[in-house]
C-alpha cells in the first residue's frame, strides 16, 4: 500500500490534516475493499474528536462526489438549486417549493432520502403515492428536469458511493453527528445531482439532530463557507423544530397537506408549512437571480401558488413519475386523542411525537420494516395556544389498532402545559448567504 492506514489514523486522532492524496487513498481503499470496516470506524472516531479542517472538509467532499457518476446539467442553459433540509418532524416543503421554483425556470434537481431516527424521508413520502417512482435512472432524471424543470429521485448506487458506504459505517459508530462529516456528505450529493446553488434548512430544536441553536449555527455556518468555497452560492435558514411542521406526521397525510397548500386552501394548522415553503422558495428564487430579494421571492412563490400553477406542476411531476394522485388513501381508521390538562402549551417534546408516528408503523424501527403509508398522526396544537381539558390534540390514523397504545402514551408524555402567555415560533430565526469569493456569511 502507498501509505500505511494505522499511520494515518494515528495522524488524525492526534489533531493533524491529512493531505488530499492522503484522504484520496484511504476513501478510495475503503470503496474498494482493501481498507476494512474497523480501521475506517477508528479514523471516523478520529475525525468526531478533532474535527477537519476547512480544507480537509472541501477535499472528503470534493472525494465523495466524484466517486461515482455525476449529473451534468450545464447543457439546459438555466440555473440549477435546490434545498437541503436536516431533517425534523412533519418536514414536507419539498414538494410546495420545488413545483414553485421550477415554474420559474429554475431546474430543481431533489435527490432525496428515506426517513431517519424519528424523522420522516421524502422517498417515502412520495411512495404514499400509489406508482410513484423514485428509483429513475440518471438518464430519466435528466430527461424529466430537461421537460419539467423538476425531478424526485433516491440516491442511486452509482452517484456517491464513497458517501453512501461511509454514511452506513457512520450511522453503526457513533460519529453521524460530525459537523464535517455531515457537510461533505450533504454537499458531496448535492453537487453530484448537478445543483449549483444550494438553500440549506438547518433545524434545531427537540424534533431535530441538532437540539441546541448553537449546534445548529455551526452546522449551517460550515455548510455555507464549505458551498462558498466550492463555488455554490449558499443561503442558510435556522428554523425551529419545536414543535411539528404543519399538522400532519405521516406519508400520505403529509401527502395531503401539500395538496391543501398546492390548491390555495388555508387553515391554521398548517400556516407555518405554508410560510416556511414560500420563505425556502423565496430564498432559491432570490439565488438564482429571479427575485432581487427574499421578500420579493415570498411574494412571486404566492402568486405561484394562487394561480394554481404551482399545484399543475406538481401534478405533472406525479404523472411523469407514473403516479396516480386519485389513488392516494389515507387509513379510515382513526382514534382521538384528547388532552388530559388545561393551561398553555409551552412545550413538546417532538422528538417522542415523530417515534408515536412510527410506533404506528409510519416509519420504520428496523431496515427490514415495512412502512404503511396510510397511517400517521393529525395534529390540532401549536405551542402558546390555550387548551382546554377534554380537547382533542390529536387524531391517530392507525392499521388495527397497531402501536396504538404506545402512540398516546408517547404524544401524553411529550406536551407540558403552564398558565399564563407564550410566544408563537417564528417561520425562521435567522437567515445568512455565502457567496463564492466572500470570507463568510453577510
């Protein structure tokens, strides 16, 4: 072998960067086979206590992204962007932006992912849709973003296979968390579908995997520089995953929600859905030099949506993708939940609200498990609002009364209830842009 492994493992976890052959070496050996599993988890453990250098981050993403096929959409002459969320509960907006933006001639390349932990996949939120495909071939996906502007896919095993055995290696280890090793991961797919500007909706909160906004800020600050170098103008969102996004958990309920929001229709428990899609849409509008600012962007994104073009594009995507909206089912049946306290909703643990969904068999507890698409959880409260005892907070859409039990107990346990005033969570907290040339955020 060119380099001795144990020797570069021993220079990582003794706080010193690996050089770019260095890291070509060992991420090339590992794809390949002739490093193992056990040396690549002790250089992983390595890197989550030291850390990488800004430098040794652009070069293990620039590695991972090359590692396999890439999409090539400079030929369709328009700008390519899409978003990347962190993940959270009740996080559906990629199906109200992206039909916006692509209304707009913007390509809108959404290479996405299955659920995670106690968060919910788009993959599998878009298979609730009775024929939707998700596994296109890259020649599909560029045929589609070519005749739409839009196109759905997983992540195929030719587009960053580097990434794709290392995240696995990571998920068994301890070392998901890394700051860097999440950024490389997420730019290195994202670049890889052809994308070339980014918005990045980085959560916190106790329905995110960032809990504290501290966390969260770091995480969206090294997205941005990371882009920044990269040549990718980035925007970065800070949003709350306090409580669920919207009111439904859940495949085809969340399914449905979109659909409520696509036809204009209106409702209280899904206006924060509604105001983050359009800020996210707004921001890949403002990016891509189609609104000269992120207010600008809100409002066409609106208007996008009142015209019902942006419902029509979504219809289309389903079509092209062989899906049949008409056939979408939600489960008949359903059981309430209903508060046992008064006061003010102050707090909610959203973390535990994503595992009842899935103790009901909306996501799963094992990669063998099975999802049914048509269960999941209805929620009516939001945090600072007054309930009252004997209230129904929720409905649980359930199959044979499975995880039923164990759903309530789960949705009793995570609220608290105070006297007194609350302030409602903002769409966002903050919002910063990176562009290629500039030090930072401004």
């Amino acid at each position: 072998m060119k380099y001795n492994v144990a020797e570069l493992i021993r220079k990582k976890r003794n706080g010193y960067s690996l050089t770019r052959d260095e890291l070509t070496f060992f991420i090339q050996g590992y794809v390949k086979g002739e490093i193992p599993d056990e040396q690549v988890s002790a250089w992983l453990m390595a890197v989550y206590f030291q850390s990488l250098s800004a430098e040794e981050t652009l070069e293990l993403e620039d590695i991972m992204q090359t590692s396999g096929d890439q999409v090539d959409l400079r030929d369709l002459k328009l700008p390519t962007c899409d978003k990347h969320s962190t993940g959270g509960v009740g996080d559906k907006t990629s199906f109200i932006l992206g039909p916006i933006v692509a209304c707009c001639d913007v390509i809108v390349p959404m290479m996405s992912g299955r659920g995670l932990g106690h968060t919910g996949g788009t993959l599998d939120k878009l298979e609730s849709i009775p024929g939707f495909r998700t596994n296109l071939s890259i020649a599909e996906f560029k045929r589609q973003l070519t005749e739409l502007g839009i196109s759905f896919i997983g992540q195929t095993e030719r587009i960053c296979p580097a990434d794709k055995k290392l995240y696995a290696l990571r998920d068994v280890t301890g070392t998901v968390e890394s700051i860097p090793l999440i950024c490389a991961s997420i730019l290195s797919k994202k670049l890889a579908e052809g994308a070339r500007a980014l918005v990045f909706d980085v959560k916190f909160g106790s329905g995110a995997f960032m809990k504290s906004l501290e966390d969260a800020k770091k995480l969206a600050d090294n997205l941005g520089k990371i882009s920044a170098l990269k040549g990718v103008p980035a925007t970065t969102f800070l949003t709350s995953m306090e409580q669920p996004l919207g009111c439904a958990i859940g495949n085809a309920l969340e399914v449905n929600e979109c659909l409520e929001i696509l036809k204009g229709n209106r409702d209280d428990s899904w206006s924060d859905t509604y105001q983050l899609s359009l800020f996210l849409a707004g921001a890949m509008l403002e990016i891509t030099g189609k609104a000269s600012s992120l207010d600008e962007g809100f409002q066409l994104a609106g208007k996008l949506i009142s015209s019902g073009k942006a419902y029509e594009k979504f219809e289309n995507v389903v079509k092209h993708q062989g899906g049949q909206l008409s056939d979408l089912k939600v489960s008949s049946e359903v059981i309430e939940v209903k508060s046992a306290h008064s006061g003010t909703l102050t707090s909610i643990d959203v973390e535990q609200a994503g595992y009842a969904a899935i103790d009901l068999g909306a996501g799963r507890k094992s990669l063998s498990d099975k999802i049914d698409h048509s269960v999941g959880i209805e929620w009516f409260v939001k945090l600072g609002q007054k309930v009252s005892v004997g209230e129904v907070i929720a409905k649980l859409y359930h199959r044979n009364n499975k995880g039923v039990e164990s759903a309530q107990r789960r949705l009793f346990s995570s609220l608290r209830f105070d006297e007194g005033n609350f302030s409602r969570v903002k769409p966002y907290d903050e919002v910063n842009y990176y562009l290629p040339g500039s030090s930072g955020s401004k």
